[in-house]
C-alpha cells in the first residue's frame, strides 16, 4: 500500500496499488472536489503533485487533452495531475483544497487523520 498525504489539511490515507488519488480517498470516505464523476473531463479534480510525481501513472492522452481544454496547453509543463486518473504506485504528495475527512457526529468537520 503506498500512503497519499493531502496538503494543505494535512490529510493522509493509504492507496492500493493501482487506486487513482481520488478513488482511494473516496475509499476512505474522504470528499474529493469533481463534477464529472471521476470521468476526466472537468478537471475539477486537479491536485498539485507536490513529491512523488514518479509514482503516478504516466498522463493518458485524454488526460492531456482534458488539461489543455480546461487549462490550455502550458498546463503540460505543471506538475498537476487530475486525480481521478493519475494511479497511485507509490508514495505521493499533492495539494488540493476542498479535500475534507468523513463527517462524524460530536467532531468538527475540518478535523483531520494524521
């Protein structure tokens, strides 16, 4: 199992082999900002790879084109990814805001794992 960490939370959750960043947190009950599902196409899910950028699986053509439609093309050179396609192989560090931990009655929602 790798371990994703989540800035600016502080947020981290482990990912089988293979999960997508966002699949694994969704796994975990955490809520990962999208509105195309996990589809690709709106790049809402866009994170910032911090560290471990050789852990995600190379950007697939639909990938690249979702980030130029949404971004235009110098969005190829970021260290972004969108996180419901890039698969986890590995330990790796991103930011994104929006990312919250499962609510539970009697905690306050902005709590996180550590």
């Amino acid at each position: 199992m790798a371990t994703v960490r989540v800035l600016p939370k502080g947020i981290e959750y482990e990912a089988a082999d293979g999960a997508t960043i966002m699949a694994a947190a969704q796994a975990h009950d955490y809520y990962w900002p999208t509105t195309c599902g996990g589809e690709g196409r709106c790049t809402t899910c866009l994170c910032t790879v911090v560290s471990g950028i050789e852990n995600l699986s190379p950007r697939s053509r639909a990938e690249e084109q979702a980030l130029i439609e949404e971004r235009g093309l110098s969005a190829l050179e970021e260290p972004i990814r969108l996180a419901c396609q890039a698969h986890v192989h590995g330990d790796v560090v991103v930011e994104k805001t929006g990312v919250r931990p499962p609510f539970s009655f009697g905690q306050d929602s902005t709590e996180t794992k550590e």
